[in-house]
C-alpha cells in the first residue's frame, strides 16, 4: 500500500514539474508588447493572426509567433465569456506592427 501511494506522489510531482517548463522565447520575442485594449491599436498596422495550442505557455508562444510575423504588439482576441470570464490563457490573438523602424538614411 505504501508503495501504491509513494508512486501516486511521484506522479502528481512530475506533473507539477512538467507544468513548470517554459518556452524558451526566440531572440527579441520577449519586447513583443501584448495588450486587449484597442485603443492601443489605432495607429496600428495588422500583419497576421495566430493560434497558441491550448497546454502550452501561451503568452511565450504568441510572443515566438508575432516575432515570425514581424510584429512588435499582439492584441489578445482570445474570446471571453460568460463560461471561463477570467481566462487567463492567450489561445487566440492579432499580430500588429505599431512601433516600425524609422529609416536611418
């Protein structure tokens, strides 16, 4: 019996040991801004949208896949509602370039 349960607390501490385990972040992906505000938006050019697979580090994720975008803020469009309003998971979001790179000639 002790056996039965040492195992099920080995268990239960790889999966909090799994859950831990971050993205890493590609180079520069960590300035990507993400914001649910639009008003952040408006002067804002929109290049791309993304998914981020539930279970993984999404807001990480997202940042990676901006980055591949060429953006430099993401706005989070993951739908809220009246069944999960405070989800705190990134699934769904808009890629925008709002700060370009002013032309150094």
């Amino acid at each position: 019996m002790k056996r039965v349960i040492s195992q099920c607390f080995s268990l239960v501490g790889l999966f909090l040991v799994g859950c831990a385990v971050s993205l890493p972040l590609a180079p520069g992906a960590e300035k990507i801004e993400i914001t649910r505000n639009a008003d952040d938006l408006k002067s804002c050019k929109p290049v791309g949208n993304i998914q981020v697979e539930e279970g993984s580090v999404y807001y990480d994720a997202a940042r990676n896949q901006g980055l591949g975008l060429g953006g430099d803020t993401i706005f989070d469009a993951t739908p809220r509602g009246i069944v999960f309003p405070q989800n705190p998971a990134m699934t769904a979001g808009i890629v925008y370039i709002c700060h370009p790179l002013k032309d150094k000639r």
